[in-house]
C-alpha cells in the first residue's frame, strides 16, 4: 500500500500530438508523395511511458507544460481517462507540442518536430514534493534543467531515477550524474563518451556517472546493457511491424515496471523488448501497449532476431 500522496512513478519530459502519415515509401527529395490518409494521436517520450505504465496497474503522475489548444485538451483527456495524475502547467495562446511522423511501409518513422519554447518546463515550474513522493523518476532530457532539478531531488531522496535519452543537450552531463538507469539510443554513449566501441561506451558512461546500469536500445538487435559486472544481451523479438512510434518509450515502461516489480535485471530487459514489439504492431506511439498477459504470451511464444553474445 502507497503512503497517501505517494505514487509508483513520476515522469518529467516530453508530450506530443502525433500526425502519423503512412507512406509506401520514404520521399526523395524534390519529390511529390501523395498518401492515403493520416492519425491524430497523443505521444511524446515520457507522457507515453507513463501512460504505459498506469494501464499495468501502476499508480502514476507526469509533469508537464501544454498550450491552450485542442492538442492539449487531448493530451488532458488521455491523462484523465487513463487515471494519470496529471500536473499540467498551461500556457495561455500557445501551441501544444505537434510531430509530423512518416512512416514507410516497414514501419520505420522519420519523425518532424516543432515545439513552442514558452512550453519548456522550467525548474521554476516544478514542485519538490510532486517529484520525490514515488518510488521511481523518469526524465527524457529534453527540458534539461527541469529535469536536471528533478532528478537531482529525487536522488537526494533515494528515489532511483531512469533516463531515456538520444541528444547530448547543454548541460546533459550534470542530468546524468543524478541518474540510476541510463537507457538511451544506439549512438548516445559512443557521442557521449568519445568511445567508438558501445561496449567500452557504456562502461565508460557508467564507471564516469556511476549510474546503477548504463544500456543502449539498438531496434531489430534488441538491447545491450553493462551493469558494472557483466554486460546483459536481450534480442528483440520478431512480430508484424506496422509502426516502430514510441517503441522505445514503451521498452522505458516496460523496464520501469520490471524495475518496480523487483524481477531480475534480464527479466526486465526482456519484458521491455517484448513490450515494445508489441506496441510496434499497431499505429502510433501508445498503439499496441498490451496488457501484461499478452506482453508475457508473446514472450513465451514468438520467436526472436538473432543477437550478438554478451560481451564480458
């Protein structure tokens, strides 16, 4: 049972209307592409994870900023029916944050973002006891110092922070050193470190931020994590790919929940690749989050890429 006021997770970071376009292939430049028709669908890295993870059972809150439009009002409609505890700061005559995002007949995205600079969260805006009464923080970084004060509140109270992050923004390096579980895209530690080897990366970032664990999402060939003993391989698992959108916020959520349900590292790995095949057999960023019966049978079930061994 959770103290009064206190959740499982906080998420601080990014929110998005999505326009998905399906194309039957990616334009050439200078080209005219026509398409067939279009989805309006709420998105962004970590309003995604926490939806996710509040359709499992978990209790939830995200911190955020939206504009007075109708964008936003979907995005406040997904958080209330979803039974997210939503602190929504909002910005009078502004523009919610909008993704224009192509995706080609194998499912893979290119993703257009336009976003207000009056919406970025600031550290001003965020309140120490919405971050610190949970058991768990999740920041994307893209609001760098918010989530930098967020993060640092959280580890001075002994709340485990997770970061999903693809861009070395001003001032990333101070976000991580208050981070537990660093989870970032295939390019992020090799730009971050100067390494040019993932593996030496990754232990690199770890042995410098001294996170709990450093790990990189790497799509069709799963993902690969260094825990300061050993490095952790998990394949990824092969399913009808209809749209890759927000997999990797549903695998942040997926580790989140695994994380929180004290399972062995590799378990959580796992259901969070499984989490996000799942996800990439539907359209848009929140599409195809399951259930966790149907995350766990297409574990059991489906049949898997190949993957590198685990380096030692």
């Amino acid at each position: 049972m959770l103290e009064s006021g206190k959740v499982d997770l906080v998420g601080v970071g990014l929110n998005a209307i999505d326009t998905l376009i399906p194309l039957a292939q990616f334009p050439a430049r200078g080209s005219k592409t026509e398409y067939t028709g279009a989805s309006i669908l709420p998105g962004g890295q970590v309003a995604t994870t926490v939806i996710a993870c509040q359709s499992w059972g978990l209790n939830t809150r995200y911190v955020g900023k939206l504009g007075d439009d109708e964008s936003g009002n979907l995005h406040r409609h997904a958080f209330a029916n979803a039974g997210v505890d939503a602190r929504l700061i909002t910005v009078a005559n502004a523009a919610s944050p909008q993704s224009l995002i192509l995706v080609d007949d194998g499912g893979e995205r290119t993703v257009l973002c336009r976003r207000d600079e009056r919406l970025l969260l600031q550290p001003s805006d965020l309140d120490r006891s919405w971050i610190v009464n949970t058991r768990a923080l999740h920041v994307d970084g893209f609001e760098t110092a918010a989530a930098t004060q967020a993060a640092a509140w959280a580890h001075s109270a002994g709340v485990p922070v997770i970061a999903d992050l693809d861009e070395i923004y001003p001032g990333v390096e101070d976000l991580i050193d208050n981070v537990d579980f660093l989870i970032v895209s295939r390019d992020f530690p090799t730009r971050l470190t100067g390494e040019r080897n993932l593996e030496q990366a990754l232990r690199a970032a770890r042995k410098r931020f001294g996170c709990a664990l450093t790990a990189a999402t790497l799509g069709e060939d799963g993902v690969l994590a260094w825990d300061g003993k050993r490095f952790h391989a998990c394949a990824a698992y092969r399913v009808p790919v209809v749209d890759t959108t927000g997999a990797g916020d549903i695998f942040h959520a997926g580790f989140i929940f695994g994380l929180l349900q004290d399972w062995p590292l590799d378990r959580q790995l796992d259901f969070a690749c499984a989490a996000a095949a799942l996800n990439c057999t539907c359209t848009g960023a929140r599409g195809g989050i399951g259930e966790v019966q149907a995350i766990e049978k297409l574990m059991a079930t489906a049949s898997r890429y190949a993957v590198a061994p685990a380096v030692d």
